[in-house]
C-alpha cells in the first residue's frame, strides 16, 4: 500500500473518533493572522479537516472553500456548516491535483496537510498551489518542526526542507516558531507558521 492509500485510510478511521488536532476552534496562530490582517481575498482551506478553520473564517465574513481528500471530514464539517447556519462550498479533493478545480484563490491556508507529504510529493503539492492560487496571492502553512522531539505524529519539517520546496516561483516571506495545538502531544507541538507569496 502507498503512503498516500495508508494515510487515507488512517485518517478516514481517526475521524470516526477524536482526531488529537481536532481542538474545536482554529489554530490560535490562524486566529492571529486574521486579526493582523494578512488573510485577505477568497480563501482556500486545502486539508480543511472537521472545518475548525474554515468555519472562523466563514463566520469572519471571508468567501471560503474547504476541500480534504477524507469524505469522512468533509461530512463533519459539512455537518458543523449547517449548525452553524453557514453554506460553505466543501470537496473530497486530492490536494496534490487543485488544477482540476478551476478555481483562483487570494489566500490558501494549510493548517497541518504539508507536514504529511512524502518528499516525492512536496513539488508537486507547491506546484498544485501554484495552479489555483493568483499571481500575488498568499500561502500559509502550519506544519510540525524540526525542533519537536519524539517520532508520533506527523514527520517534522526543517526550515531548509520549505525553502527547497518552494524554491521556484515562490516569495518565503517569513518562516516563525509557533505552537501547534493539540490534545496530543499534551501541550502542543512546536511549529513552524510560514507566508509565502506566489511570484
């Protein structure tokens, strides 16, 4: 089984209990984005998970998509949408193939998708960004760090491992320690949040 068949299912199976990044809210990182203002236009939410991110921003007035390659995500979020009084444009999508989309977005957020990646598949994701993301336009990534102990979880990402990746056609704006939280690990995790600029 590929890594992307066995993450699939993993995910598809984590989501019918308690996800441990399913905190019921969004990132406060995310939060601090939009409070700064750096989150502007319509937005993609790539990876958008049980819809904590998607939802705030949905509620903040931001003209949202949501896709996640689990049905089974996508059909909480769904469900949390419609609670909360909210019609969201949500997909089953394959994160790797957003040109079939056929849609252009000011902002792509992706609150713990890249940190899953295989290295074969980082170009090809940066690539698949390219393609629905404007001219100008701006990705936000919060991905584990290198600086996180222990091996559970999601692999961890080096500052140099998102410089190379986004090497062309990309403006890496800033790369800043932050937290990822979680219930597991207990307290969080440590993090990068990344901007980067599409050329």
């Amino acid at each position: 089984m590929s890594r992307y068949l066995l993450y699939k299912f993993l995910f598809h199976v984590v989501y019918w209990f308690k996800a441990p990044w399913d905190i019921g809210r969004p990132q406060p990182v995310i939060e601090d984005l939009v409070k700064r203002g750096e989150i502007a236009g319509r937005v993609l939410d790539v990876g958008c998970g049980a819809g904590d991110t998607i939802i705030y921003l949905a509620r903040k007035g931001y003209e949202v998509m949501g896709i996640d390659f689990v049905s089974r995500a996508i059909d909480i979020t769904a469900k949390r949408a419609r609670k909360a009084g909210l019609t969201i444009p949500l997909l089953v999508h394959d994160a790797l193939q957003l040109d079939e989309l056929g849609e252009k977005f000011d902002t792509v957020i992706d609150a713990g998708l890249f940190h899953n990646l295989s290295d074969g598949n980082r170009k090809r994701y940066a690539e698949s960004l390219a393609s629905v993301l404007k001219k100008g336009g701006s990705y936000f990534m919060l991905c584990f760090s290198n600086a996180q102990g222990g091996f559970v979880g999601p692999r961890r990402i080096s500052k140099d491992d998102i410089y190379k990746t986004f090497a062309d056609g990309w403006d890496v704006r800033y790369i800043h320690e932050t937290k990822y939280r979680a219930y597991y690990p207990i307290g969080g995790a440590h993090a990068w949040i990344a901007s980067l600029r599409r050329e």
